[in-house]
C-alpha cells in the first residue's frame, strides 16, 4: 500500500486550514521584556491548568455518578478500581486548587501593572468575570464527591446567599433546587458544573484571548515613562518560538509540581454526607472563600440595629463592584500619578486583609 508522503498531508491541510497563517501571525506577535515580564506567564499558566481541568474532568465523568445514592461510592469506586483514577481525581483537586491560585496572582499582576488601562477595560471585566466563574467552579465541585464536609459547607455557603436582601430567598432555592441541601443540590450543582459553568467560561475565556491578542500585553506605566526619558523603544521579543517555549517550561514543572502532590498527598474522600447528622466541628469553605467566611463570622449579630450578615454582604459586593470598576476609577495615567499609587495601595492592604483573614480560619480554635 502506497502511503502519502507527509509532505503531501502537510500541503492538502495547508490547502484547507491555512495553518500558517496563525504561525505568521504568532511570529508577528511581540511580547515586552522588561524586569516585570515574568508575571506575564500567568495568564498563560491559567490557561494550561484550566484545559488540565477539562481533560481530567472528562475521564472523572465516565464513572462519575450524580445522585445522592451513588456519588460517594462512584468517586470511591474512581480511587479503588479504576486504573489511575485515584491519580486522576487527585490532579483534577489539586491543579482545581493552584487554578484558583494562580488566577488570583494573575489578577494581582494585572492589577499593579496599570494593564486595565485604555483601552483594556473590557479585558479587565472579561478576567473579573472568568475570576468569578472560577470561584463557583470550585463552590459547584467541592459537593460533587457528597461526603460530609463538602454537604455541610455547601449548606452554610447556600445560607449566606439566602441572606441576600431581596433575591436571596430565590437565590437559595436555585441554588439548593429547593428549602434544603438535598440529592436535587447535587444534582444541580452537576450541571452547573459540568454544562452551565463550561459554556459560558469557554465564551468569555474566547472574548478574553481575543481582546489580549487584539491589544497585546501591556506595558506598565513606569517602565514607559522610563523609555521615553532614555528616548528608545521598549524591548521586546517575538511570541513565537521564544515566549511560548518558556510558557512550555512552566507548563512543565506545573504538570511535575501536579503529580508530586498528587502522589505524596492524594487528595481524601472523607466519609458519605449524612443529611440528618450533626454538623461536625470546624466546618470550613474550601481556602479562596475563607476570608469572606472568617468576616461574616466576626460581625457582631446587629449594628445599629441592621443584621451584621448583612453588612458584611454589603461591604463585600461593594469591595467587588469596586474592584470591577477599577478602570474607569483609575486609569494610571501619567496625569493621575497620586490616585494610582492610592489604587496600588488598596491592592496591597486587599492582599493582606485576605490572607490575614485566610490564615486566621485556619488557626483559630475549632477553625
């Protein structure tokens, strides 16, 4: 039998795809070197471990099993007799985790970098929104395997969303598929994570490239203004092969980094979530929400006569919505030098004030 020769594979591809226009357009692109380059891995980074999520969760839903009855015993099934399903399961919770982490380093960079400035706003959102998805990717998940921590904390994180004034009473019957946390919640929450979830961060994770490749990597003010006084260009190097051969690297000792955890620390199933037990003691979110958890818990019942919940929900959607608008409240503009360090040192205290309070949950007593 007469193969095709390779080059006639590659020509009859070429022919239909136009493949190397995007190697052009990649050997094009230019990404700036200067002593701040290295947070621009990060974006990178969360990429890789978002599709890493994907993968491993598609082999995790071959015997993944929604129901109330047979979530616990098909993930204890997944660990036991599926070949590597416990490896699987493990890089699946563990790369979920450094996601998060990652994504939150992400953010912080683009924050300090000045790299929401016209016209990158609508980038800015975009990342804000994926942040967010992000955060119910692990809120949906973390109920998934049914076992008792995860069924309880999900019934205290449903809680804070029904104290919401005004939409909170439908926000925790949508949530919960009911008035309690039951085999319907698992059974939502499954499709919240494996469709609703997906589809629209596959969406903005698309409009999000987009944009990145539409305006490329931002510059930081300082460094600007530093070219111009020395009147030259800023260094730069091309994205194809040089950036995207170190973006490899990282890749690769994030995959190694991955398998050591997941070897030396397997991630714990627990026991099966019994609805009608008692909450245990020192129930806990997963770490990215513990510092709204450790707030809510220091309030004091009432302020002024008003719930402390409350006011704790209030200040946190306000911080938020603050940290959305951060474009148009600063645009680090040259002419804006005294407002933008202000920013930069709200940034620094948001950094603090939620590790401190990450730290605190899980040092307190019973915490």
């Amino acid at each position: 039998m007469n193969w095709p020769k390779p080059g006639r594979i590659r020509d009859w591809i070429e022919e239909r795809l136009e493949l190397s226009a995007l190697e052009e357009m990649g050997r094009h692109k230019r990404v700036p070197v200067h002593r701040h380059s290295i947070w621009y891995y990060m974006g990178g980074m969360t990429l890789f471990l978002f599709g890493l999520q994907v993968a491993t969760g598609i082999l995790l839903l071959l015997y993944y099993r929604p129901s109330a009855g047979e979530a616990f015993e098909s993930v204890q099934f997944i660990m036991t007799q599926v070949p590597f399903g416990w490896l699987i399961r493990s890089i699946h919770s563990w790369s979920a985790n450094l996601l998060v982490f990652v994504l939150f380093v992400h953010m912080f960079s683009v924050f300090f970098m000045k790299a929401y400035r016209r016209p990158r706003e609508i980038t800015w959102f975009s990342g804000v929104a994926l942040l967010a998805l992000t955060m119910a990717f692990g809120f949906s998940g973390y109920l998934l395997p049914w076992n008792t921590l995860a069924f309880f904390a999900t019934q205290v994180g449903t809680e804070v969303a029904g104290a919401v004034p005004v939409v909170g009473h439908f926000m925790l019957k949508l949530l919960r598929g009911g008035e309690h946390v039951t085999g319907g919640t698992l059974t939502r929450f499954y499709g919240f994570h494996v469709a609703v979830l997906p589809a629209t961060a596959t969406l903005l994770l698309g409009l999000h490239l987009l944009l990145v490749q539409k305006h490329g990597m931002s510059v930081p003010p300082a460094i600007e203004s530093e070219a111009k006084r020395e009147g030259r260009e800023a260094r730069t190097m091309p994205f194809l092969p040089n950036f995207l051969l170190r973006d490899l690297i990282g890749w690769c000792v994030a995959i190694g980094i991955l398998a050591a955890l997941a070897a030396i620390l397997p991630w714990e199933l627990g026991t099966k979530a019994d609805p009608f037990a008692p909450a245990p003691a020192g129930i806990r979110p997963e770490w990215y929400f513990c510092w709204m958890f450790q707030t809510l818990k220091l309030l004091p019942g009432h302020v002024l006569g008003i719930e402390g919940e409350l006011i704790g929900i209030f200040g946190i959607g306000l911080a938020g919505l603050v940290w959305l608008l951060v474009p148009f409240l600063d645009p680090g503009t040259p002419g804006t030098g005294g407002r933008s360090r202000l920013f930069s040192a709200f940034g620094v205290l948001a950094i603090l004030y939620m590790a401190i309070m990450t730290v605190w949950v899980y040092v307190a007593p019973g915490g």
